[in-house]
C-alpha cells in the first residue's frame, strides 16, 4: 500500500492502492472504484508499524541516522572501552 497521508479529522492514517495512484488506467485487482482500495489505521494500533512519520521521507532517514549514530556510541562505550556498569 502507498502512503497517502494523514486524516487529522479522524487522526488515521490513509493508504492506498499503489496501482492506481501512479497510473489510473491500471488494472487493479483489490477494488472496483477508480480511486482503488483506501486502507485506514489508527496510530494508537501500533507505533512501531505505523509511524506518523512516513519511512520514505527524509525527516525519517534523519531521526533515524541519529539514532543509529547513538546505538554505535554505547556499544563501542560497554563492548570496546569495556565500561559496563553493574
């Protein structure tokens, strides 16, 4: 499914059929309708799927660049410096 935004309204996100919101002429198997299939889901449901930042943009490759960096730090602090604290 393609990310196609988020409902504030109803404060869920919004996902479609990736065939028809590139091309609208496609055929697409999963609806009838000429807008295609639109799956909802509420972030409630789980934050770890379902981030309200999407992981294609690049805020996401930024949060998560820095998280990686500090994931680095403390097993280079506690494996090679060998300063686990007890």
């Amino acid at each position: 499914m393609y990310y196609s935004g988020h409902c504030k309204d109803r404060d869920r996100q919004k996902w479609r059929c990736p065939l028809k919101v590139k091309n609208a002429d496609s055929t697409c198997h999963c609806s009838t309708s000429h807008y295609g299939r639109v799956v909802y889901t509420h972030s409630q449901d789980n934050l770890r799927l379902f981030p309200k930042t999407p992981r294609s943009c690049p805020t996401w490759k930024g949060i998560y660049d820095k998280r990686t960096a500090a994931e680095r730090v403390f097993k280079r602090q506690k494996l090679d410096f060998k300063l686990t604290f007890f």
